[in-house]
C-alpha cells in the first residue's frame, strides 16, 4: 500500500473513531471528574463544553493509538509529538488538566503498542 493512501487511511479512520466515541468520552468524563467548566473561576456553559471536553479527550486516546499502528517507527512519534502536543500547548493554562490529558494520551499508545507487538508475534507464527 502506497505510504499516502496509508497516511490518507489512518486520519479518515481517526476522523470517524473520534466523531463515533466522542459521546461515550463525554459521558466518562461528567461521570469521573463532573460536568466541565463548573469551577470556581470558570461559567457553567453547559453541554457544549462537555462535548468540547469529549472530543478533546477523544481526539487525545485514539491519535496516539491509530498513528501507532499505521504510521512506521521514526514517523508516527514525530507525528504523535505534532498533533499531541499542539492540542497540549493550547491546554498549558491548567496543569490539572494536562494531569488528565497526558495519562489519556500515554493510555492510547501504550494500547496501540501493544496491538502492534500482538499483530507481529501472530504474524511470524
């Protein structure tokens, strides 16, 4: 498969689990950490900041997860660096935040690590 239609592949897959699971992160994140943007500082906006939330912690798991196993060695850590690391210079205003966002992205490449490793060993056999 040629390395474009593989690249082309992986962000429309990304694009489609983020739009599918973004409901699903919405609800774990109201249901753990209560619902966004009712701190003391901050206006309770209501649904459209949970959906915000969601999409972002959404978009944060299954980057990592899908540029690990589509993307070869050096390229999908540059990639993963790129867009991780965009939405993570946007967040630098709360650190408790990225106490939630880091571990949510590590989570995702650790599980594409290991889909990966599990692909190969069956692969050889």
């Amino acid at each position: 498969m040629n390395k474009y239609i593989r690249y082309t592949l992986s962000i429309i897959f990304i694009i489609v689990l983020i739009l599918v699971f973004s409901p699903l992160a919405t609800m774990l994140y109201v249901r753990i950490f209560g619902h966004a943007g009712s701190g003391i500082a901050s206006i309770n906006i209501g649904k459209i900041a949970e959906g915000i939330v969601g999409f972002l912690v959404s978009y944060t798991f299954f980057v990592p997860l899908t540029f690990v196993i589509f993307f070869k060695k050096p390229e999908k850590y540059y990639a993963i660096f790129a867009f991780i690391g965009f939405e993570l210079f946007f967040m630098l205003s709360s650190i408790s935040v990225l106490i939630i966002f880091i571990p949510i992205a590590v989570i995702g490449w650790l599980i594409g690590e290991g889909m990966l490793r599990l692909y190969n060993l069956y692969k050889k056999k």
